[in-house]
C-alpha cells in the first residue's frame, strides 16, 4: 500500500513545478553559457568557417589582460573609480525622493511617475546619444568643472569626478526604480510606531535616525545592489565595450574577451561583497 503524499511534500512538488520552466531557463540560458565562457577563457579560440577551434593556454588570457593590456587595466580603474562615486549618488537620492514622495502631497502619484518615467523611455541608444549632445549637464555645475576644482586629485580622479558632473543629470534619472524599492520599505513601517514616538517627545530628526533609517535599511541594501548591476550592465559601459572589440580582434577572439569578461565578474562580485559587508550589522540587527 503506498503511504500517502504529506501537505508538506505536496506543496514543495507545487512550488518546484511553478520554478520548474526558470529552473530550465537558468540551466540553459545562464549556468550553460557560464561555463562555456569560461572554458574559452582558458582557450584560444579561433573563428573556423563551421567551427570554433580551440588551443588550451591555461591562464594566458588572465595575464595579459591583467599585466601586459595597459589599456584594459586602466579603463577598469577609471570605471571603479566612477562607480565608486556613482553609486552612493543614486541611493542617496534615491532616499531623499522617496522620503519626500512618501509625505501626504497632492499629485504624489503623478510626480512619482515622472521621476520614474525616465527608466521607462530611456534606451541605451537615448542615453549614448544625450550624453554625447552634453545635455545632462546642469549650469552651475558645468562652470564646476570648467574651473578644474578637482587637479588636486590627480588627473584620473579628476577626469572621473568631471565627467560625473558632466552627466549628473542623467545619472539621477537611473534612480527610478531604487525610489520605488525605498518607498515601500517606507510604507511597511507601521505607523502606530511613529505615533508612539512622537508620543514620547522624539522630533523629526530622532524619529529618522531612530525609526525610519533602521526600518528601512533592508530596502537600502536591495537598493545598492540594484545600482551596482544596473551599473555595471549599462549600454555606454566602456569595458563591455571593449569586450565587444575583442571579440573579433585578430590577435585576441573569444577567448581573450571571455577572459576580460571573468575579470569583470569578479570586480562585480567584490563591489556586491563590499555592499553586504557594509549593511551586514545593520541587517542582522532588523532581523532581530
């Protein structure tokens, strides 16, 4: 006699058949391909006419790419540099508007939308074509950096912080879906908290710092990690462009941008590590 299926058996087999086709898909379209790149990482590929040869050379790619490419280094320097700057950028605006669009205003829900507006109608080729026009620039701070405020820095730094300035406008518009995400981390704090704050004496400031930062620190996090793969897979990205030349160079192919591609990855993985590190101690203590 078979023993009869349990409510709890039943209801992984539900929710493994409902994850089953994305299952597949991350199998096929994600887990496959990154292995695949990473063994022609390890290879040089040569394009045959029905075929792709492949040569092992161990870490060959890694090398050059590391120690003997001097432009790739420097691009992905300069590129850190960037989005070092970038990134608490966004989230902090991102907090500041969600803030002000959580109070009760009219038209809230017509201003939300224009915020968010720019992430629906801006492409990758409206976005490369704006900024090659300079249209993302704001006045007063044009005349910033037309006074090289910054040379004190160091020509790298200096060049990474003006061309920031220059497209400051364009980077807030990436701040629509992190504006989102924070206000409804803002809208899961219960109310009857604030009120017995208030109660207690707690003015405004205290009631952020106390109340609204800690409650919303979770949602800052997925936030931070949002903006940093939504930078780091941008259209303008300079490395993925060079990756996209390497590809069909003569003297480097598939292997050698595959290569560069993993080096990439692994910059990703460390600025994503940096984040949690960074929110670990507050995140452990609101799941507290």
């Amino acid at each position: 006699m078979k023993k009869p299926i349990t409510i709890e058996t039943r209801r992984k087999i539900e929710g493994l058949a409902f994850i089953s086709l994305w299952l597949i898909g991350l199998a096929l379209f994600w887990i496959y391909p990154l292995i695949y790149s990473f063994l022609m990482s390890l290879n040089k590929v040569t394009i045959m006419t029905d075929h792709l040869q492949f040569k092992f050379i161990g870490l060959t790619n890694f090398k050059k790419v590391l120690f003997q490419d001097a432009d790739i280094p420097n691009t992905f320097i300069q590129f850190i540099q960037q989005s070092i700057i970038i990134i608490p950028i966004i989230v902090v605006f991102a907090l500041v508007i969600a803030l002000l669009l959580n109070q009760k205003l009219k038209g809230r829900g017509i201003i939300r939308g224009i915020f968010f507006l720019p992430v629906v109608l801006t492409s990758g080729n409206l976005i490369n074509e704006l900024v090659g026009q300079k249209q993302g620039t704001i006045t007063f701070l044009a005349s910033v950096t037309s006074q090289n405020m910054f040379s004190y820095l160091g020509p790298t730094w200096e060049t990474t912080i003006n061309n920031i300035l220059a497209n400051f406008l364009i980077i807030l518009w990436y701040s629509g879906v992190q504006m989102l995400i924070l206000i409804a981390g803002l809208q899961s704090i219960s109310p009857s908290i604030y009120e017995a704050a208030k109660i207690d004496g707690a003015n405004g400031w205290e009631i952020f710092w106390k109340i609204t930062l800690p409650g919303i620190t979770p949602f800052i996090f997925i936030s931070t990690v949002y903006t940093i793969v939504d930078q780091f897979t941008l259209t303008s990205n300079p490395i993925l462009k060079i990756v996209n030349d390497k590809i069909f160079g003569s003297n480097t192919g598939f292997g050698y941008a595959s290569a560069i591609s993993w080096v990439y990855f692994g910059v990703i993985l460390l600025f994503l590590a940096l984040s949690f590190m960074i929110f670990r101690k507050s995140l452990k203590l609101t799941r507290k």
